[in-house]
C-alpha cells in the first residue's frame, strides 16, 4: 500500500540550530501514529509543516491535501455559533447537515447553537474534533489536542478520538508530551529528539488498552527512559 | 457531591429571596440621592431667577425653557431645526464611515497600504480639526459642504484608528486555523478579521458620532441659514437666552439619542461576548 504522507529529509531552522534535522517519516492510510518529545524537540514544528502553516526544504515532501488540524487551544471563531464553526469546514451545500452530523458524532448536538465562549474546555476541544472531521480528512493533525483539558475529560476524550478513528479511519498523526495517551491510543510511536526522530515503537496490543497491562507498562517505562525520566517518577 | 451543589443552590437562592427587598430599596435610594442634587439646582435656579436674581438676559428661567420649547415645537420650527441638523449629521457621518473603514481596511490589510496611508493619516489627527473650519468656508463656500465636510474630517479620525488598531490586534491563532479550514485569504476577512475587528470599530463608531455632533455644533454657529444652529445664531441677536438653552438640550438629546442607537447595534452585533451575554 502506497504511504499517505512520505517525508524525506526535512529540515527546518529558524536563523539558529536545526530545528528539525533530516526527518524521514512515512504514513499508512487510517494508521494512528503518535509522535512524543520533550518540549523544543521540534514536534510542533513539525506539526505546522504538515498542516501547511510553514513551508521547509525536503528531497521528498508528500501531504494530502484533505487534512485537518486540530490545535492545542480550540481556536473556535468567538463570533460564530457552535454549528457554524462547525460548518465553516465545508463549502458543500449541505455543509449544516454535515456539520450537525459531526457534532452528533461529538455528543455535542444539545450545544449546536450555543456560542464558544460558553462551552466548557472539553466540549470546545469536542467541537474543534467536529469541525476537523467535518471535512472528512485524509490524515487528520492533532497538536496536544488534550494538553489543556482535566485528567478526566483527557480520558473521555481519548475514547471519543479512539472511537471517531475507528468510524472515520483517517490517518492520525497526535503530537502529545504525554506517554500514556500515546501508548493507549497509537499503532506506532515516534520520539523526536533533537529535530531527529530517534525511536520508532510499533504497538499491537489490541483495544481497549488498560494501563494494568505489564507489557504496555513496558512500552510506557521504555518511551519514559528514552524522553530523560527516570523510572521511579513514572 | 450533586446533594451538596443542589443545597448550595437553595442557600444562594434564599439569600437572593431575602436579599431581593433590601437591594431594590437600596437602588431605590441611590437613584433617589443621584436625583436630588440635580433637582435641588433646577429649583434653586428657578428661585433665583423668580425673585430676580438670575437675569433672563444672562440665563432664563428653567420654566420659561420649558414654555420656550413646547412654543418652539408648535410653531414647527424646532423640528424643522432638528431634521436640518440631524441629516448634517447623518450625511457628514456616513461619509466618515465609508472613507474610514476603507481606509482602515486597506492598512490594516496590507503593509505596502499602512506605508501609504497610516503615517499621512497620523499627521492629519495631530491637526485640532476645528480650527479648518475657516479652510473649509474658503474651499466649499458657505452652503452644507463645509459643515458636512467638518462632521465628515473629524469623525474619520476615531473610526480609521480604532478599526485598523481592531485588525492589527486580532488572534493569529484564529488566523492559522482558518488557514487549516482552507478558507483563502477572501474567507480569512469575511469570517475573522472583520468580525474580529468589530468591537474596536464599534467603539470608534460610537467616539465618532459624539465627534460629529461636537464638529456640528461648532460648523453650524458659522453663517448657518437653517437648523439648531440658525435658531442659536438668531435667539441671539435678540437675547433670548431661553431658545439657546433649549437648543443645546436638543444637542444632548440627540447625542444621547444615536448614541443609544449604536449601543443597540453591539448589544446585538456582540451577543456573542460573555459581558454581553450576561
């Protein structure tokens, strides 16, 4: 199967150091990749060069061109209702009943008409999450999409995208500084470090994955090491 | 934990019951104490001017204004007064919207247009436009243009700044994600930056109209042969002190009365903000 996206030597550098430093990276489509690093390693960077907000120099640079970000904060339009950030993704015609299809798919239909500014943290980032798949994406960008959430909206949140993955099967690409949601959720996990990617983790474990079990405790003590913790603050 | 909410609820909602009762005396009494202290120099001006204190060659008494103003609006000419004025206002005032939003659209959007059009434009507001008045009689002569164009010149100045400030301070991050939703830089504008923009253009709107009126009253103290201020100019030449006052009440209604106006427009355009909302 031909990748989705197919990264070959990819640099970027703002005036200083590399930021990223030849990154090859290739993705299946409908494969869930996350991608982990302490904070400066260049995984948002790399992020923005995916979602077309920066340009950078590569041999080989493939990225569809149906894809979705959704960001760290939800960057809803304040000024918009609910359904109509929602429907700001789509030109189509039926762009409201696609988009009140999405927010059906978010649990978030009792809020279509509600604006922004009044929606709790998890339902916004929820809103954000429709208003990507609206457009049906190809590889779909997640930006520490729950960094800013509480530790109980994280875990409702990470069956929700497990969930819409699953339905949608778009190729999924999350950066996140969190080692467990990457191991809950990801076929395959990536550390950048230095603006290069210096490991790669495939996991098989099926879905749904608990954090009792040992060999998942592995990866994740593993992926810790890697990021400089030690495992005694795991 | 919902026990423990809904109680708190109940709590907070009998303290409202028996707050309720002593929070509309209490407004009822600060309304009251605002109240006195005008009424108290309405009736001492009243006073003095009956026992003959106050001559009506220096200020009529406030019942006279009263009567003044009920003659002048049955006698049609305060209302005609009023409709000259007011359509100075709106004429001049639409003019100022339209060149300063244009303005500050082109400069706020480009930066080879805030290179042209901010630094002439910064020049000009450092300028006290009133004292054009007398270039503009020169350039327009001595019919509406030069009023017009007074109320025009000086209201441009808030609208252009508070716009383009507007366009200048939106979120980048708002930028970025409709730059994601694929929205091209025509849908960037329409959907972010002018609805982003707004509030700043709306209070530039509103500082713009208390300018126009000020620019109105002063364009029209100068060779007017109609409106409010004609009747000012004739009343006095013959001393009536009264019309003038009731005048320069019509000037505060009217200023109050457009502003209220556009304070409607944001109360609606801005229902979206929290304070707005609550």
């Amino acid at each position: 199967m031909s990748n989705l996206v197919d990264i070959r030597q990819l640099h970027r550098s703002f005036g200083g150091p590399a930021i990223l430093d030849g990154i090859d990276l290739t993705i299946a489509p409908g494969e869930f990749v996350a991608l982990l690093g302490r904070s400066g390693s260049g995984k948002s960077t790399l992020l923005r060069v995916l979602s077309g907000l920066d340009a950078a120099p590569a041999e080989k640079l493939e990225i569809p061109s149906r894809r979705s970000v959704v960001f760290q904060e939800p960057r809803l339009l304040p000024w918009k209702s609910v359904m109509d950030n929602v429907a700001l993704g789509v030109k189509t015609p039926d762009s409201r009943s696609r988009a009140s299809q999405a927010l059906a798919d978010v649990a978030l239909s009792h809020r279509q008409d509600a604006w922004p500014l009044t929606l709790s943290g998890g339902e916004a980032q929820r809103a954000a999450l429709a208003r990507a798949l609206v457009r049906e994406p190809a590889l779909l960008l997640l930006d520490e999409p729950f960094a800013a959430l509480d530790a109980l909206t994280r875990l409702r949140m990470h069956d929700l995208v497990f969930e819409l993955w699953r339905k949608h099967k778009p190729a999924v690409l999350l950066v996140t500084h969190d080692v467990w949601e990457a191991v809950a959720l990801a076929d395959r996990i990536l550390v950048l470090d230095q603006g290069r990617i210096a490991r790669e983790i495939r996991i098989d474990a099926p879905h749904p994955r608990r954090r009792s079990d040992p060999q998942l405790t592995l990866v994740e003590t593993e992926l810790l090491q890697e990021l400089g913790v030690e495992p005694s603050h795991a | 934990m919902s026990d423990t909410m809904a109680s708190a609820q109940d709590k907070r909602q009998r303290a409202d019951q028996s707050a309720r009762p002593r929070n509309a005396d209490g407004r009822l009494w600060t309304i009251g104490a605002r109240i006195a202290s005008p009424i108290a120099l309405i009736v001492i001006w009243q006073v003095a001017s009956t026992v003959g204190l106050l001559s009506p060659r220096i200020l009529a008494a406030p019942s006279d204004i009263v009567a003044t103003a009920v003659r002048l609006i049955e006698s049609g000419e305060l209302i005609t007064g009023i409709a000259v004025s007011f359509l100075r206002v709106v004429a001049g005032f639409s003019i100022a919207v339209f060149v300063g939003i244009t303005l500050a659209l082109i400069s706020g959007l480009s930066r080879l247009g805030e290179a042209v059009i901010d630094p002439p434009i910064q020049m000009l507001k450092a300028m006290p436009f009133l004292g054009l008045l007398p270039l503009f009689i020169l350039w327009f002569g001595i019919g509406e243009a030069p009023k017009i164009g007074l109320v025009a010149f000086g209201a441009i100045f808030p609208i252009y700044l508070t716009l383009h400030g507007g366009i200048r301070g939106i979120d980048r991050k708002l930028i970025e994600a409709g730059q994601t939703l694929d929205l091209g830089t025509p849908g960037i504008i329409r959907h972010i930056i002018i609805p982003g923009a707004l509030p700043s253009l709306l209070v530039g709107i509103r500082y713009g109209l208390s300018v126009a009126w000020l620019s109105l009253v002063v364009g029209e103290q100068i060779n007017a042969s109609s409106g409010l201020g004609y009747i000012i100019t004739y009343a006095r030449d013959f001393l009536q002190t009264d019309v003038i006052v009731v005048c320069l009440l019509v000037y505060a209604m009217m200023g109050l009365l457009t502003d209220g106006l556009v304070r409607m427009i944001e109360a609606y355009a801005l229902r979206w903000r929290p304070q707005v909302i609550a």
